[in-house]
C-alpha cells in the first residue's frame, strides 16, 4: 500500500520568551492511501499543532515530513504555500467560507486564485463538487445564506477541490448539531470510499472516531500504541 | 483576472462604506481642480489684463558699454562698467528688422516706434508725457486706443495727437484744440489734440501722447532711425523665449513683457505655491482616507485572507487584491471628483455681477484634470500597498485558531 504521509520525530517546542512549552515530543505519524484516520487525544494534547505541521501551516521544531513522496522541510514558504494548494485539502470547525462569494465560488476558490478566473473547466468541477455534497441546488447562493451545517459541506467541497492527496481535518463536526455532523461525517466517510481521499480527522467526537479506519491517540505529546489495547487489558 | 473580480466584490460588499470613501476621494479632487482651475484662471486675467494693453516684447538698441579690460574675475564688472555715450542710440536698420520679426511663427504685431519725453504746454500749464510715435495704421497695434476713444478721432495725421482723459483734464484740454509739443531734444511744435482715450489705466491716461512716426521724426532729430520696436504674440506665454530668439538674431536688447512686470511674476509665483500647497494637501487628505479605509478592511478580513493564505493562494494574488481595490477607489473617486470639479468650476465661472463681470475669475477648462486623475489614482494605490502588504503577511494559523 502507498503511503500519502510519513512523519517522523516531530517536535514542537513553543517559546515564549524564558517560558518553554514542549507540546510534541517526538510523534511519528504514518498515512496510506485512501486511509481515514482519526487524531484523538484530551484536550490541549497537541492535536491541532500536529494538524498544523503536517498541513504545512506550522514548522516543527524537529522531525522529517514526507508528503505524497515530497520531502517539505527545505521548501520556502512560497514552495509550501504552493504545495497546499495543489496538494492539501483543509476543513476546519469554523467554515471560514468567503461570505463575499457563492457557493460555488468558494468552492472554485484554490483552484481559481492561482489560475487568474474559474474557467470552465473549474465551474464544472465545482458544481459536481457541490452535487457531491447535496447541495447542488444551492451553488448560487451567497455564502452567508447557507445554514451552518451546509456551509461545513460547501468547505467540504472546497478542499476537495484541487484533488489533494491529503485532506487535513481540524474538528470538522465541532461546530455542528447532531444531524448536520452526521452528514458532514456520511460525506467524508462517502468521498473516502467512492473516491480514495485520504483524510486525517482530529475529533473529540467518540462517533467521529469510530467510523474512522483506526485512530492515533495523542498522549502528552506522543503517539499512544494503540494495537489492540482495549482488547488485551494489562 | 481573478484578483479584480475579488477587489471589485469586497468594494461593493458594503456599498455604503466604499460609496463614503469615493465621495471623500472625489471631494479631494473637487477640491484640487477648484484650487487648481482658480489659480490658473487668476493668473489669465491678470497676465490678459497686462498682456492686452502693452506689448509682449519690446526690442531697443542694447546698451553700448565701454571696453572693459579683463581682469581680476572676482571685482563685479558692473562696477566699471561705462555707458558709451558716443552715439545716438537707435535703430537705424528697422525696416529689414521689422520684416525678419514678421516672418517668425506667433507674431501678431508689430509696431516700430519713436520714443521719447517732452513737455506739453497749454498757456501757463506744462505736463511731461511720454511720447509715442507710431505708424498712424499701427495705432492700436500694442494697445487698443481707437475703441477706447471718448473724444475726437483716431486719425493723426501731420500734426495730430492722442492724449488720455487724464492729461486732458490736467491741461484743460478738449478733442480739436492746438497744443504745444516741447520734446526733451529740443524740438518744439504746435499740433492738434486729435482724440482723447480712456484706458483705465492710470499711466496710459495720464502720461502718454501718440502722434504719428513722421511728425515725431525731427521732434526727437530721428530722420531714419526709431528707438524701439513692440511686438504682440499671438500667445504671451512665449514672449520670453521670442525675446531670447530675437536678441540673438537681431543683436537689439529684447525685454518680455514680464520682464516688465517683474511685481506680477512675483504675485503670480506666490499664488501658484499657495495652490500647489492646497493641491498636495488635498492629495495627501486623499491618501490618508484611502489607506485608513483599506487598513481597516484588511483588519476586518484578517480571518478570510488568513484562509486564502491556508489554501495556499499567494502573497502576491491578496496584495492584488488589496491594492486592485485602492486602483479602484482611487479611478472611481478621480473621475467622480474630475465630473463634479468641472460641474462646480463651470457653475462659478457662470455667475456674474450686476455689471457682467465673472466676480471669481476661474477657467475650469485648466482644472488639472489629467494631472488630478493620475496623481488620485497613483496615490490611491500607494495608499492601499501598506495594508496590501500586512494582509498577504497575515499567519494562517491565526484566522484558524479564533
Ligand atoms: N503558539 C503557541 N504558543 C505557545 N503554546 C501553544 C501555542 N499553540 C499551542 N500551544 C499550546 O500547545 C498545547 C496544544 O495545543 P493544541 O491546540 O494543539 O491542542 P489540541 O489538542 O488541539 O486541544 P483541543 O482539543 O482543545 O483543540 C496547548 O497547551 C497550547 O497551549
Ligand atoms: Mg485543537
């Protein structure tokens, strides 16, 4: 099987003047192909850091990261920022849609920008992007007039966008109802199975991660092994 | 292009935010083109008001100075300068002068001309005047004398005069009456006041006499040569480098009509510094507000530009789009501001007094308004490169954890 992420080592140290917070210290973190993992751990544990590294919006202090068989630790900001864009997929548990843009704008927003206008080709995309998402009848909607639940969907949509190996998920039902999370996950769970996208998910949702291939736990700053533990009690 | 449409839809995002800062902009640029159009339309009445009654150029004899033996460089040389005495000074080949003058481009004019001071006697009253003869067809040549006639005719004939209201009066003279002419080389002669005018200007109307260039001859003991000759050009604003032209070509001493009227270059100098210091600052109000507006937008879409950021879109495309929107604001408010200064300029230049006068003197047609647009529009993109700037150095990490 082919692997889309293979971190190794990372560690994140926050410095604040003489104050040092160790928050990673030293985690490896392995991704397949068409995997859809689930990142736990309590709270303030280092989730979204870890998240933050491995989407390339936060250097570690230390470690390797390989991504879809890239190398990122030498690239330049201007390299990363490009190698988001084409090759990461972001949701996080606020939707940050563009509340100037329609649905479908937002939608064809990474791919547009870069490209100077959407073309054709792009507005296809994204309206089946949108279809995919149920929300095909919406795509003309100012963003704003979309209901919490559709505009996690639209977000959905938007990472996908750009046909990323990675899609990095930070809360993405944190902010949601009960019914809306539900389907917001049956999407994600639908893209990973009918299309092969790769997805880390950080949740604190026991629903969340449970319908996820397995999970990586994160314990005061390292990987918990997780093999079997709950079925072999010490 | 994408960035554009992005600009364009966060300008008319809040209507009533960027319809604000257009107005202010185009008020700054009323302001400008009224100042502007103001200072221009000053300076044409006022240099009107002296081109139109004197000449633009004036070409006398230059003045001979005695040979000077180079020496130490640093005694000023004006200090043992002598004026040579020896001949008369005069313009002895005038005529062909005259005809080189007529060939250049932009001469509308030209009067050759014997000045001279004499004395006029009526009975136990004497008057100095300046006297001007003049080729009796070229008598409204410099200044317009038969349309301001209030007594007589213009015709001057053998032993004709003009004189102004004033000098009239002082000497108890009326149109058709004999006067004697003393000039200051001892010529004497008993003419007749042919006409008297009115300039409105108080040394045309109290000190000088027009006869014509033949009478004036042995006056003045010139039986060939003339004293000077005044040139009118079609546009006054020329006259300096026409005397630069002609001094070379004709080896005479050739005045501009500034030259003349060194208290007007001065107050029009000092007008044109007040008006460039009110368009600057009138410029610089329009930086200010630009730049202030689009900080606050980039702060008020720190969370979305940070998203941008996140998915990877460039610095460069959110300085465009930031910049993109100053472009905007800054052409939107110029042409606004161009349309409205012209209305207003138009508008003040339209009202008169009770005697028909235009009671402020502006040109709106010399508003500034290319300038003004330029200026407006690179000023507004400058102002926006800041806050362009600090938005395409927004952390993605920042929008996403608020
Ligand atoms: N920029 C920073 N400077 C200093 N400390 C930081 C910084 N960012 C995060 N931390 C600390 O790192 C730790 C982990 O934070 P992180 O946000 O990764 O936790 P988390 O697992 O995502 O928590 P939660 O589940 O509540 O979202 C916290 O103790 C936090 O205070
Ligand atoms: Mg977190």
């Amino acid at each position: 099987m082919s692997r889309v992420l293979q971190a190794r080592g990372i560690v994140m140290t926050f410095r604040n003047g003489d104050e040092e917070t160790e928050v990673l210290r030293g985690v490896d973190v392995e991704l397949a192909t068409g995997e859809l993992v689930a990142l736990v751990g309590a709270s303030g544990s280092g989730k979204s850091t870890l998240l933050s590294i491995l989407g390339l919006l936060l250097r570690p202090t230390a470690g390797e990261i390989e991504i879809a068989g890239q190398r990122v630790e030498g690239m330049s900001e201007r390299a990363r920022a490009a190698f988001r864009n084409q090759r990461l997929g972001f949701v996080f548990q606020f939707h940050h849609l563009l509340p100037d843009f329609t649905a479908m704008e937002n939608v064809a927003f990474p791919a547009a920008a870069p490209a100077g206008g959407i073309t054709p080709d792009m507005r296809r995309r994204a309206l089946s992007l949108l279809d995919r998402v149920g929300l095909a009848d919406r795509a003309d909607f100012p963003a704003t007039r979309l209901s919490g639940g559709q505009k996690q969907r639209v977000a959905i949509a938007r990472a996908l966008m750009n046909k990323p190996d990675l899609i990095i998920a930070d809360e993405p039902t944190g902010n949601l109802d009960l019914r809306s999370a539900g389907q917001v996950l049956d999407l994600m769970g639908e893209v990973n199975r009918e299309d092969g996208g790769t997805f880390l998910i950080c949740t604190h949702d026991e629903h969340v991660a449970a319908r996820c291939d397995r999970r990586i736990q994160l314990v005061d700053g390292r990987v918990q092994p997780q093999d079997e533990g709950s079925d072999h009690p010490d | 292009m994408f960035a554009l449409k992005v600009a364009r839809r966060y300008l008319t995002s809040n209507p009533a935010q960027t319809v604000l800062l257009v107005t202010g902009v185009a008020l700054g640029v009323t302001v400008f083109i009224f100042i502007t159009a103001l200072i221009e339309g000053l300076a044409v009445r006022l240099t009107d008001e002296v081109t139109a009654n004197s000449a633009h150029v004036s070409l006398e004899p230059a003045t001979r100075l005695a040979e000077i033996l180079p020496g130490d460089p640093a005694v000023r040389t004006e200090g043992v300068a002598l004026v040579s005495t020896f001949q008369r000074r005069q313009i002895r080949a005038w005529r062909s002068t005259a005809e080189l003058i007529t060939r250049q481009p932009g001469i509308s004019a030209l009067s050759p001309q014997i000045s001279g001071n004499a004395f006029l006697v009526k009975g136990e009253a004497v008057q100095p005047v300046s006297v001007t003869g003049l080729e009796p067809e070229g008598l409204d040549a410099i200044t317009p004398i038969t349309p301001n006639l209030v007594a007589g005719q213009g015709a001057l004939g053998a032993d004709g005069l003009l004189i102004g209201t004033q000098l009239a009066e002082d000497l108890g003279l009326t149109a058709g009456q004999p006067v004697l002419l003393r000039t200051d080389r001892g010529g004497e002669r008993l003419l007749t006041v042919r006409g008297v005018f009115k300039t409105g200007l108080q040394s045309l109307d109290s000190r000088v006499a027009f006869l014509s260039l033949q009478t004036a001859r042995p006056l003045f003991d010139l039986p060939e040569g003339v004293t000077n000759i005044e040139i009118k050009l079609d546009d006054p604003g020329r006259a300096r480098e026409v005397a630069d032209f002609l001094a070379g070509a004709t080896g005479l001493r050739a005045t501009p009509w500034q030259d003349k009227n060194l208290n007007l270059e001065d107050a029009l100098e000092a007008q044109g510094r007040t008006g460039t210091l009110i368009q600057i600052f009138s410029l610089i109000s329009i930086i200010i507000g630009v730049a202030s507006a689009l900080v606050l937008s980039a702060y008020r879409r720190r969370s979305e530009v940070g998203i941008m950021r996140a998915f990877g879109i460039s610095g460069g495309f959110i300085v465009a789009v930031f910049m993109l929107q100053g472009l905007l604001i800054g052409l939107a408010g110029g042409l606004l501001g161009c349309v409205s200064g012209y209305g207003l300029c138009s508008f003040l230049a339209s009202l008169t007094d009770a005697e028909g006068n235009a009671p402020l003197p502006i040109a709106p047609e010399r508003g500034g308004y290319v300038a003004v647009l330029i200026l407006t529009t690179i000023g507004a993109v400058l102002a926006s490169a800041f806050p362009a700037r600090s938005a395409s150095r927004i952390d993605p990490l920042e929008a996403i954890q608020q």
